[in-house]
C-alpha cells in the first residue's frame, strides 16, 4: 500500500506510468475486496483509484465552441 502511494506521489504528468499504476491499483483494490480487508485499506485504494483516473484523462477539448475542439487544448 506504501509503495503504491509512493509511486502516486512521484507521477508527474507522466500518463503511461499513470495508467499502468491505475492497473496494479485496480488489481490491488479487488484482490482486497476479495480477501475482505479493512474498510480503510480499501477506501484508501479507493480514493487512489479516482485519483489516477482522472490524471490519466487525456486532455481534449470537448467544448464545441473552443478553437482546440478535439484536440489538445490548454485551456482545459
């Protein structure tokens, strides 16, 4: 769990090591649940979970309006 949370802390806008440690999170949250650990543990892994998901988001623009329409935008 340390380890995992270490190697959360370090990512840096580096989306492939974000995905791939979204994985062994994922992988870790249901062997968790499966071996019926601690609520704690488990919202803990949880709360990474989101955490990864949403900083592995590519950024494209969606807003129709914008000049960077499905592209890269910076001002998303």
């Amino acid at each position: 769990m340390a380890e995992l949370e270490r190697e959360a802390a370090s990512l840096h806008g580096e989306r492939m090591r974000t995905l791939d440690l979204k994985q062994r999170v994922t992988q870790t949250l249901q062997e968790a649940e499966s071996a019926f650990a601690g609520a704690e543990i488990i919202d803990r892994l949880d709360l990474m979970l989101m955490t990864l998901t949403e900083a592995a988001k590519e950024n494209v623009c969606t807003n129709t309006r914008c000049q960077h329409y499905s592209k890269n935008c910076r001002m998303r």
